[in-house]
C-alpha cells in the first residue's frame, strides 16, 4: 500500500517503462529501509502455521518420543528378551537352527527403526520449536 | 508446629475502636487477614444499619466502574498487568475518587451518544444516495417507455394493473405522487400484497436491491435493503400509502421532481458524507483516548472500591458502646496472633491521629470456636482434600498431616507404572517450577485452576508411583532387568522334544540352578514374560492390599487415642479404644499375622503342603479344623484365645461407657456439691469460667465435666447415650470387616492399571514395531503419537483419577470413620486477598 502511494504522487511519464521501474526501485528501497521488520511480520504470518498450544504440544510429544524411542532402540539392540513379542519372528526363525543370529538380526533391524523414528521426531521438535519462537516474536509484536 | 496436627487455639476478643479510628483499624486488619469478625447486630435488616448510605455509595462508584470495564472491554483496550494493591481510601477522599468517576461516565456517555447520532445520520445520507442512485434507473426505464405510451394512446393499456390509464387520469386532473425509500428485503413481499390490496391499482410500485449490505441502526447487523418508489394518483392514496409505510418501518426520502435536481442532491449528499467520515473519526479516536487514560487507574479504583466496601460492611457488623464514643466488635483471634492484633490495632490508630488508642480485650465463652489449621503452599492441597469430607472439630486431630504421605502412597498402589509415573512427576514439576507466572495462576479455566492448586499432590503421587513402579517392575508395561533374573531356564535342562512338542512348560524352582535367589527391589522380571503370572500377581496383591488395610485402620484406631487424652476423657481410652483395637487386632490383625506367617515359613520345597489360610481364618471363627494339619504348633489353643477376646471386647465397647458415665452421673454425690458451693461463693460467670480454665490446666479430673455446659445440673440421658454408643458398636464390628475387604480396591485398581497398558502396548506400539517394510520405519512414527495420546488420555487422565478418587474414599471412609469427628466450622478471616471482585465473575478482570 505504501508503495502505490509514493507512485501515485510522483509524476509519471506517458512513456518510458524505464522510469517506472525507477521509481518502482526507488520506493522498495525506501520501504526496506524504514519497514523492515514490516515485511518480516508478513514472513512471520506465511510461515506460522500452528498456534501456541498446538506448539507447545508438539514440543512435548517430540521429547518423549525421542527419549523414549531412543531407549527402546536401545533394549531392542542389545537383544532384551522381555521385547521378544514385539519382533517380527516367524517360525521359521525359531526353529531353523540353535544359533540365534537371525533373531539378532530382527531385534537389530527393531533398533534401527527406532532409532531412525527417534531422528524423525528429532526434526518435529525443531519444527515444533520454531513455531514456538514465531508465535512468541508474534506475542511481542502485538 | 502444632497447627498442623491440631489446629490452632482460638479464643473470642472484644475490640475497643475510637469512632475516629475504627475505619483505618479494619483497614489494618484487613490487611493482615487476622481475624473474624462477629455480627452483633443479627436482628437489623441490611437497610437499618448504621453505615447504609456509604454503601450505597460504594456500589454507586462499582456500577460506573462496571461501566467503564465493560466499554475498556469493548475497545480492546489491555488493563495494565501491574500487581498493585492499593489501601482503602480514607473517606475524605472518597468523594475525590466519586467526582472523578462521576465524570468520567458523563464524559463517556456524552461521546458515545454523538458517535451514534452521527452513525445514524451517515446511515441516513448513504441510504439516501442509494436510493436515488437507483430510482434514476427506474426513471430511465420508463423514460425509454414514454414514447412508446404515446404512441399507443388510443389503446387501452395492455396491464391489469392500472385501471384507468395513464391518459384518462391526467384528464382527470388526478396528480401523480411519488414516494420513495428504503424497506428491508425480508418486508418487501408483504409490502407489496398490502399496498395492491389497499391501493387496487391506484399505485405502481418498482423496487431494486441495493447490492451493498447496510447497517441496521437498531440491531447493529448488516442486513440487506431494497430501494422502492411508488407512483399514486390522489392525495387520499397517498396518505394511504404513507400509513402503510409508516408501518413497514421503511425509511421514507424525498423523491427529487427533476434531473437537476437529482444531481444537486447527490452532490450535496457526497459532501456530507465525506465530512461525517471524517467527524466519525475524529469522535472515535478522541473515544480510544478518553478510555485508554480511564484504563490506567480503573484498576486501581476498583480494589480500592472493594476494599472500602468491606470496611464499612465489618462496620455495621459492630455496635456503640453506653457511650456511643467507641465501637465495639468481637472478633475471633487465634490466641498467639493477640500481639499482632494489639500493633495493628496500634498502627490504625497512629495512623488515624487519634488521642486515645484502640485496645483488644479477650472475653471468655462458651461458644465453639471456629477451626483454624496454618497452612503453607505445599500442605495447603492436603488440609483441602481432607477439609472436602469436613472441617474438623475445634482442636480435634488433623488427619492432613499423615494424608501427606499415604495418599500418594495409596494412589501409587493403585497406580503403580514406572513410566507414568514419571510422566505425572515431570508435568507436576513443570507447574511447580512455574509456579510464580502470573499467567498460570489467573487462567478462569476451573479445569485447569483444580490441577494446579492441587499440583504439589500430583507430584507426590508421581513420585511415589515411581517407586510403586519399581517395586511392581512395570514400565509402559515392560520389565526392567535391572539386577538380572533370579530364574534360569537353562537349568532345567530341557530336551529338544520338549521344546518342540510343548505349547507350555513350567519352571520349577526345585531343581538346582533355576531358581538362585530373590530378586533384590521388586518383582523378577522374568514374570512378564510367564502366562501365569496374573495368578502369582493377583495372590500378592490382595495380601499386600489386605496387610495395607489392616495398618492403616489400625493407625487411625491409635489416632483416636490423641483426641481422648486433649479432652481429657481417659475413661475412653479404656472403655472405647482398647476394645476396638483389640477387636480389630485379634481378628484381622492375625490374618496379618497369618499371611506373613505363611510367606516366611513356607518354601518352593513344601509349597505342596502349604495350607490355605483362608480355611484356617473361617476355621478360626467356627472353631474347627482338627482335620487341618496346624501351621505351627499351639495354632488351636491361640485361635481360641483370640476368638474369645474379640467376642468379650464387644460387650465392653457396647456398654461400658455408657454404664460408667451413668455411675459417674448418679453414683457420687461430691460433684453437686463441689459446683453449687463455688456457685454460691464466687458469684460471676468469668471467675467460674476463669476457674474452670484453670482447672482444665492444671489436669482436674473435675474438668471434664464442664463440657456438660453452663448448667451444671443437666441429667445425663442413660437411653440417649447407650443408643449412641450402640450404634457406635455395631457400625465399628461390621466396618472392620467391610472396610477389609474394602482395601481389596487397591489390587483390583492396580491389575486394571496394569492390564490396560498391556493392552495399549500390544494393539498400538507392536504394530508399528513389528512392521517389516521399509514404510515400517515412517510407520512407527504415527503409532508412537497415537500411543502417547492413548496413554495420557486413557491411562493418566482416566486412570489417574480414578485411582485418586478411590484412594480418597479409602482415605475419608475406611480410615477417618475411626477417629475424625470433622463437624467443625473453617475459620474465614477478614482479609482483602480473600474477598471475591464481582467484575472478576463477569470475566471483565
């Protein structure tokens, strides 16, 4: 809006696309130099999407999910054997042979899903924690 | 200390105040939030009191500022977030306060009246412009049909509407009118109807919806309007028609005769709205000011406000003294805040500049006083949860202070999961630690208001589900292997047939190397993974629930010991508490005994032989069981002691207090005479009820009778006392042995608790863990966020208060139902910080 109106009061010339563009330039210049933090509130409003709350629970469900995953992994890499439901085992596995590397193998690919799963939550608590500082800078604006 | 435990010591006080110092003195202890005060005028109405007109006056200055709130509200306007806590005012400048606001609200009514003048004339101009901007298209319609009128003159008119054309009226010298307006959409149907029913054709009506939605004046809504213009021939049609539009609510403009004319009134009307927009403006800006200024000290006025009022309400609750100088009030004051009382009394007075200073004087009586227990932030949710059931009676024993550890005990037996329990630990600590925002503690939200008042519960009960986790060894369902497997299944040396024809083997602790010691906390992890280990469970949770039950009935048995020796009625602890112990103890107290009994001196090795002792329990009570081999020798010969001192315990408690209140009553005769000669010898009440107190000190066995009251002749009803006490008897026998079986919630809480999360587990996280695929990754993330909302919804919220609700009920019924009589009054002190703010309902704070 500002912009129109600084090109409305300069004259403009019939012709001459070039001078437009001048003035076009010259009035970004001046509103980049007095309104920054204006333009940055409209990237600010583009890019919040969640509110506080929302955030906030985001936050907390990514912490637990990463300490918790990532404990899970644990106990599953190092063969706990109270988890033995929770792996894929069929009966062949069992009863192939007497060695079990091919139940450590499953327990291990168990792990390193969830530790990938824990990295995934990793990435939605940053995501969750921007949203946070976004809708504090939001708070202070207003 | 011994607040907490008893409450405190309370007595009533006479306050002497100087007629020009009482104001500032109850402004001083409103402050402070010592004491409550009494009404000593009970039989005058509100109106008749001394100090009705400064009330009125008070809520006079509430309704402007109610006022000014709800427009501050309206506008938008953010009060301050000071926490400011202003002192009353004094009179002479409450009318400063009064002026102020006085004009404040004429100012504010003032501008808010013209902004609506103005909004309507601009509503006014703009209908109007509309309306000619579209009657000129009507006009050009027909315009375009003169010609052609004239041309078809000789014909008659091919439209039913007119009776007589257009013609043949002007040769009647009829003038044609014209009326036009505006009239809401949702009228103009019926509009139409009445005006043909009326006017049959001495009218046209043509009409068209403005496009724009336009402001209704009186609702505020925008509604949609349709701009008509009727044509009419005769003035007696006309004034029809204006009725009918007067009816119609339409708003009727004048329709310019020319062309000319109509350009110059659009002009004109340009102009004006323009210049109204800009007044508009002009008025609303100076409104946000006005308001935003008010903003800054309407808070301020209002706990000023508040407070006065209070004053003068305690006011009118004190009468003149035969002097009419001095204002008497009586209050009461817990005895050790009497010096506090005398310096504020002091301050109020030096304050006030008066000569002669207000005194306190304590007054003796025999009136319960009120129950007051001092509490702090952390004992404050205990003292409100057992104050829920009943405020204790005056100095009777306080159950909070031993709720403080075997609620959240109780509850953790119920609750008992290591990784909710942290969760409820780490959300309790999160509010702790937050404790001081301002925004957190002034939510209106009363759900979320109940959680964090109650937050230092809730941290105890997660901390204590901590260790009830452990001890249970339950983790989101899951075992922790801390110490390693007091089980070996290698040991039982299994063959491979074995494995592959059985679908279930047993280990069996009797073969060497299986089972090689105890688990050192908690239950042996290798349970989770047994299909029996509901059976072992359920066996160990209803003993425990019952050993639980036991010692703490039992507990508040004991407790009932504290109150018989403060009030100084020793007679109970033989006659009442004894029997009732002994009952409770030779009864189930062996049960106890009987199941640990068992626990110890049973192994894996005769776990064939063991005995049931529930068989032995109800052998005991038939007093059989010469079939049943012993569990130790001389069982027989100890059940029936047992048995036979429960059964005479019963007669004892059914009768014996009442027989030796009678023979206290009736028997002696000394008493009479001890009491009408101190009567005849010291003549005044205070003297008596001094003496009394000081025999109360002093531990006369004399001074438990002056609990009969000031007549000291009053017969002692024998019927009323034996029935009391047998319902006493009756209701305690029988309690012992539901409120038993009642302790049995605490093992079915607790396997609901442990199933349910089993349950969780294995239809939500095993599907995502056993997922195979490369998808199954990016899979296990949605489960994972559904599970943790199952848990927190189903598992913390549902199961956590009902596990919070039963431990409870354990809490008020089974163990206050021995010793809490909880018939008292709670203690209201007059205190400013506790005085509800109306405007605070009304959400406008």
């Amino acid at each position: 809006m500002y912009m129109l109106s600084t090109s409305r009061t300069l004259p403009v010339s019939n012709h001459s696309h070039l001078t437009e563009l001048m003035i076009i330039r010259k009035s970004v210049e001046l509103v980049s130099a007095s309104r920054l933090p204006f333009l940055n509130q409209t990237l600010i409003m583009r890019v919040l999407i969640c509110g506080p709350k929302l955030a906030a629970c985001g936050m907390v469900l990514s912490m637990w999910g990463v300490i918790m995953l990532a404990i899970l992994g644990i106990f599953f890499t190092t063969h706990s054997a109270v988890l033995i439901e929770d792996v894929p085992l069929t009966y062949k596995d069992i009863r192939e042979d007497t060695n079990p590397q091919r139940i450590y193998d499953l327990y291990n690919s168990v792990g390193y899903n969830c530790f990938i799963a824990a990295a995934v939550y990793i990435l939605f608590g940053a995501f969750a924690c921007c949203q946070m500082r976004l809708n504090k800078q939001k708070e202070l604006v207003h | 200390m011994s607040s907490l435990l008893r409450g405190e010591e309370m007595c009533l006080a006479q306050l002497f105040l100087q007629s020009g110092s009482a104001y500032d003195c109850i402004s001083e202890l409103g402050e402070l939030g010592l004491v409550e005060f009494r009404d000593l005028n009970p039989s005058v109405t509100a109106f008749q009191r001394k100090h009705v007109n400064e009330i009125k006056k008070c809520e006079e200055m509430e309704r402007i500022l109610g006022y000014l709130l709800r427009e501050v509200k309206k506008a938008d306007i953010s009060l301050p977030e000071r926490d400011v806590n202003p002192v009353a005012p004094l009179p002479k400048h409450v009318m400063a306060i009064m002026e102020q606001l006085q004009r404040l609200e004429v100012e504010l009514g003032e501008v808010t009246r013209n902004k609506e003048k103005l909004q309507r004339n601009l509503l006014e101009l703009t209908e109007y412009t509309h309306m000619l901007r579209i009657t000129r298209k009507f006009v050009q319609r027909t315009a375009e049909r003169e010609p052609l009128q004239v041309q078809y003159e000789e014909f008659p008119f091919l439209e039913k509407e007119t009776m007589m054309d257009y013609s043949s009226m002007q040769r009647l010298g009829a003038k044609l009118g014209f009326i036009s307006g505006l009239i809401q959409r949702v009228k103009i149907e019926a509009f139409e109807r009445m005006l043909w029913r009326v006017c049959k054709g001495y009218t046209i009506l043509s009409y068209a919806e403005v496009e724009e939605y336009l402001e209704n004046p009186d609702t505020g809504e925008p509604t949609k309007c349709v701009v008509f213009l009727i044509s009419y021939w005769g003035d007696q049609i006309g004034q029809k028609v204006k009725k009918i539009c007067d009816c119609y609510h339409c708003h009727v403009y004048p329709y310019p005769s020319s062309n000319e004319e109509r350009n110059d009134v659009v002009e004109g009307l340009r102009t004006r709205i323009q210049d109204l927009h800009t007044v508009l403006n002009r008025t609303e800006d100076y409104l946000r000011q006005v308001l935003i200024k008010a903003s800054e000290s309407v808070y301020t006025w209002v706990i000023q406000v508040k407070k006065m009022k209070a004053i003068y309400y305690i006011l009118n609750l004190c009468s003149f003294d035969v002097t009419n100088k001095c204002l008497i009030a009586e209050v009461w004051c817990p005895v050790n805040d009497i010096p506090t009382l005398r310096r504020a009394l002091e301050e109020g007075s030096r304050k006030s500049g008066a000569t002669v200073p207000s005194f306190v004087n304590r007054i003796p009586t025999s009136d319960t006083p009120p129950t007051l227990i001092k509490t702090n932030k952390f004992t404050s949710g205990f003292q409100n949860i057992v104050d829920a059931y009943g405020v204790g009676s005056y100095r009777e024993v306080n159950p909070a202070p031993f709720t403080i550890i075997t609620f959240p005990f109780l509850f953790a037996v119920m609750f008992g999961d290591l990784g909710h329990g942290v969760i409820m630990a780490v959300f309790a600590a999160w509010m702790v630690l937050c404790e001081n925002n301002r925004k957190l503690k002034n939510t209106r939200n009363e759900i979320w208001n109940t959680f964090f008042e109650g937050r230092y519960i809730i941290l105890m009960m997660g901390l204590f589900s901590i260790y009830t986790g452990l001890i249970y060894n339950d983790c989101f369902s899951k075992s922790l292997n801390i110490f390693g497997s007091g089980w070996s299944v290698k040991a039982m040396g299994w063959t491979k047939e074995q494995w592959e024809n059985n679908r279930f083997l047993t280990l069996d602790p009797n073969v060497t190397g299986v089972f090689k010691g105890p688990y050192p906390l908690g239950i042996d992890p290798i349970w989770n993974l047994a299909s029996n280990r509901l059976t072992f469970l359920n066996s160990y949770k209803m003993k425990m629930s019952v050993i639980l039950g036991i010692i703490h009935m039992s507990f508040g048995v004991i407790l009932s010991t504290y109150n018989y020796l403060h009030f100084r009625k020793k007679y109970n602890l033989y006659l009442v508490f004894l029997p009732e112990l002994l009952f409770l103890l030779c009864l189930f107290g062996y049960l106890v005994f009987m199941i640990l009994y068992k626990w110890l001196a049973f192994s894996a090795k005769d776990s064939r032989h063991a005995p049931s002792i529930l068989i032995h329990f109800i052998n005991m009570f038939l007093m059989q069981g010469d079939g049943l081999q012993p569990l130790y020798p001389g069982q027989t010969g100890l059940q029936i002691f047992l048995v036979v001192i429960a059964v005479l315990s019963v007669p004892v408690l059914l009768l014996g207090k009442p027989v030796y209140l009678y023979w206290l009553h009736n028997g002696s005769h000394r008493l009479g005479l001890y009491r009408g000669y101190e009567r005849v010898r010291r003549n005044s009440e205070e003297e008596l009820y001094l003496m009394r107190a000081h025999d109360m000190e002093e531990g006369s066995s004399h001074s438990d009778l002056s609990s009969s009251g000031e007549n000291p002749t009053e017969e002692f009803d024998f019927a009323d006392e034996l029935l009391h006490q047998a319902i006493h008897t009756i209701e305690y026998c029988l309690g012992c042995v539901s409120n038993t079986a009642s302790y049995l919630r605490l093992w079915a809480l607790s396997l609901a608790h442990a199933q349910l999360s089993e349950v969780l587990w294995a239809m939500v996280m095993r599907v995502g863990l056993r997922m195979d695929s490369t998808l199954g990754v990016l899979f296990l993330v949605p489960v994972f966020g559904l599970f943790a909302v199952l848990t927190v919804s189903i598992l913390l919220v549902m199961e956590g208060l009902s596990a919070f609700l039963h431990a409870l009920r354990l809490h008020w019924v089974e163990f206050q139902n021995k010793f809490y009589g909880g018939t008292g009054v709670k203690f209201c002190p007059f205190a400013f910080s506790l005085l509800p703010s109306s405007f605070e309902h009304d959400g406008l704070l």
